[in-house]
C-alpha cells in the first residue's frame, strides 16, 4: 500500500501494470477505485497505470486545513514521479481535472499529454457559486437529500431510469459520501485555474457533457479555450453516466494516447 510524503500530506496511491506512466485522478467525493476501478484493468497490460488519492478521499491523511488547488495539484504530482518514470499521460475527471490541469501548467516536464474530463477553468459565476453552496448547505443539513441531489445532477435522466427503482432506492444505502467531501466542495466553490491554463504545452484533450447539469459543459468549453491547441470533444451524456459505461471514455483516451506525438516547430 504505496504512499508518498507532501507538505504534510501522506497521499496514498495505487499502481499497477507495466509501461509507460498513465494517470487517472479522481473528482469530489470519489477516489482511485470508485471512480476508476472499472477503468484500469483497460490499460495495465501496456501502461504503469497510477491513481493517487487526493485530500479527503482514500487513505490520504493530512491536517483537516482548507484544500487549495496547488495543494491538491502538488499530492497527484509527487505521488507521480513516486510511482513512475516520467513524463506520463494525465487523466483528469471533474475536480481531479483541474487538478491535472494544475499540474501540467505547473510541471511541463512531468505531462506528456493530457485529458480534461468534465472540468472547469472556475467557479466564480452565478450558477456555480449557487451550485456548491447547495450542494455543502445539503451535506451539513441532510446527507439522503444530499445523495439525491448528486445523482439528479450528476446523472443523465436516461441514466437514472437505467438504475430502475430498486437500484436508486439502494444506492442510498450506499456508505457515501466520504468524510472528507465537505473540504473538496468548498474547494470547487473556490476554482479559479485560469490564469495557469495558457501556460500548458502538452497537447490536450478536453473531454465535456452535453447533459451534465453538475459541471455544465461551458466549463469544458471555458478550458479548450484557454489551453493553446487543444481539441475539444462533447459527448451527450451526464456528468457520471461514464461510471456505469466507460466505453467511450477509454477509446477516447486511448486514441488520444496513441497519437504520433505533434512535430517540431
């Protein structure tokens, strides 16, 4: 059971396969395998898949202070060149993408190519600053209200029907949420990465929701426009729809991966 030490960080963090370095970093209130534990097995046979598990999630332990993005940023970078020899592909899902975003604009050298999956650039407009403040009046005054409300934002209403009544009625019997989401939803209240997103040089792939009614896709657009040459493709579903049928996502990324790097200027 792998960690590394970070400015008073114990992040834990789970490697495994062979190959080159692949990445895959979490978003609030998940952590390396309840997000990407259908999704790994996909890729060990070719690549050192390392998913590290920031602030609040897993078995990372810190002191309890408020989260930051260059903290956050600095936990998946360090865990990284812990686990493989870079420079490494970087796949990031809602918060984990801007947290990869960081870390690419930060640490050129460590970022082959990256994925931005259902991020955001910040979370200073209207709605959004609406959006978090909900979401942590929920989980302070009614955790079951909570739940509901992240699986009717998070999921697209044909993914909802897909679970039936029996499997919506179950999973709020669910242990979720951790006891550190409170820190990373006041975190995302607080994103504002745009003034690091020209500084990347990887090419990237910005992946957003057409439906997702947690991070609308504005956010994802709000990032292919910052981040120089990088390609944008929308996909018609909710926010956590991939969870269920990752399908799309990993031949995205894949192909993405697997492109001739882009020649010298």
């Amino acid at each position: 059971m792998p960690f590394t030490s970070v400015r008073d960080t114990d992040v834990h963090y789970e490697v495994e396969g062979q190959g080159p370095g692949l990445v895959l970093v979490h978003g609030t209130g998940g952590d390396a395998d309840k997000v990407f534990g259908n999704v790994v097995h996909h890729f060990t046979a070719t690549r050192t898949v390392v998913r590290p598990n920031f602030s609040g999630s897993g078995q990372t332990v810190d002191d309890g202070a408020e989260l930051s993005v260059d903290l956050i940023a600095e936990q998946v970078a360090t865990a990284t060149r812990e686990a493989v020899r870079g420079p490494v592909d970087l796949l990031g899902f809602s918060l984990g993408a801007v947290a990869a975003a960081a870390v690419a604009a930060t640490h050129p050298d460590l970022v082959r190519r990256l994925i931005l999956v259902g991020g955001w650039a910040h979370s200073t407009g209207p709605r959004d600053t609406f959006y978090f403040e909900t979401s942590r009046k929920l989980l302070d005054t009614d955790r079951d209200l909570f739940k509901r409300f992240s699986a009717l934002t998070g999921f697209s209403p044909a993914a909802l029907d897909s679970f039936g009544h029996q499997g919506l009625a179950q999973s709020l019997d669910d242990a979720w949420p951790p006891p550190g989401i409170g820190r990373q939803i006041d975190l995302g209240a607080q994103v504002d990465i745009r003034a690091l997103l020209p500084s990347i040089t990887a090419p990237t792939l910005v992946v957003g929701f057409a439906g997702d009614n947690m991070i609308p896709l504005e956010g994802s657009r709000q990032l292919h426009a910052a981040i120089p040459g990088s390609r944008l493709v929308e996909i018609d579903e909710g926010h956590m729809d991939w969870f269920a049928d990752p399908t799309r996502l990993i031949a995205l990324t894949r192909d993405f991966l697997d492109e001739p790097a882009p020649a010298a200027a």
